[in-house]
C-alpha cells in the first residue's frame, strides 16, 4: 500500500454505505452521537454531511472540531463478518447551504447533487407523493450547514481484524491486528 492509499475496503464501505454516525463532545466532554447522511470524497478522504446551524452537533463542533465518525456494515447470522470504518479528525464547518447558496456556488451544488443522487429521496426532483414531500421538505430544513470531516486516521475492522491508517505521520502507517 502506497503512501496514504486507502484500502478498497475502506473506500467500499464510506462509498455505499448508508448511514454514518457522527460523535461529537460538548464543553463538559459529555458526548454526542447522531446517524446522518453522508458522502465521501475519496480524492481528499473528507467526509460531507449536511446538518442545522444550530442543531447540538453544531454547537460542539464550534467548541471542539475534534469529531469521530462510524460506518458499519453488520452481519446479523456472523458478527465476526461485521465490518466497518471509524474516521477520526477535525470537522470543519463549510458555511450556509440554503437554497441561494447552492445554486450560486459550484461546488455546494455538486455536493449537494452527489447527495441527491445518493439519496433520491432528497432529490430536488418533485416529490412523486406526500410522504416524500415531507421528508424532502423537511431535511432541507435541517441542512442549512455544510460540514467536511478532515479525517486525521481512520480504522477499518473486519470482525476482530483492524488495519489503521493514520495520515498525520509520514510515512503512512498501517497496524493489522
């Protein structure tokens, strides 16, 4: 493996997967963890979420970037088929993704269109019934706020087996357990 190559597992499971759950800490160290929806940019190894300017993630991310982010893929008849990624580093807030952002900034609108097609269901498309109106309504409501989670290492396991990747050192190292 090359310096700070990712392995195709790693890169398998932050591409397809569906959920990431996002952990932060307040002023009093007490922790916070949310599922959210994800991208990851396999050219830099940011991952993107969108989330509310003033939601509790938000305000600890202004306290403390320091963030870790997991993504698993669960085996329910074999746990030790259960694989995953955890993503520590800093999380770095983007700036506003309202509507009149995105459509005036390049780059937010390949974000968000990587999104959408990711999740259809957020799709900017019209809503094919209520249901779907609500929940596209409702996210765009609570993703006025781009985040990039600049990841500083990142573990990969496969039932008991771990291979970490820390890109703040030269060389990369790589552990396997």
């Amino acid at each position: 493996m090359g310096p700070k190559e990712l392995t195709p597992e790693i890169v398998e499971i932050l591409k397809e997967s569906r959920f990431a759950y996002l952990c932060t800490t307040d002023q009093d160290n007490q922790s916070h963890i949310t599922p959210m929806f994800f991208i990851f940019d396999e050219e830099t190894r940011d991952i993107l979420v969108f989330t509310h300017s003033k939601s509790k993630k938000m305000i600890n991310i202004r306290v403390n970037p320091k963030v870790c982010l997991t993504v698993d893929v669960r085996d329910p008849q074999n746990p030790f088929e259960n694989r995953g990624v955890m993503v520590q580093g800093e999380a770095i807030i983007e700036g506003s993704a309202d509507a009149f952002s995105i459509v005036k900034d390049d780059k937010l609108m390949r974000i968000y269109k990587e999104f959408s097609k990711k999740y259809p269901v957020l799709s900017a498309e019209p809503a094919s019934s209520e249901d779907q109106m609500e929940i596209q309504l409702k996210y765009r409501e609570l993703t006025e706020a781009l985040v990039k989670v600049r990841a500083k290492r990142m573990v990969y396991w496969r039932g008991p087996h771990f291979v970490t990747v820390d890109f703040d050192h030269e060389p990369m190292t790589t552990k396997s357990t």
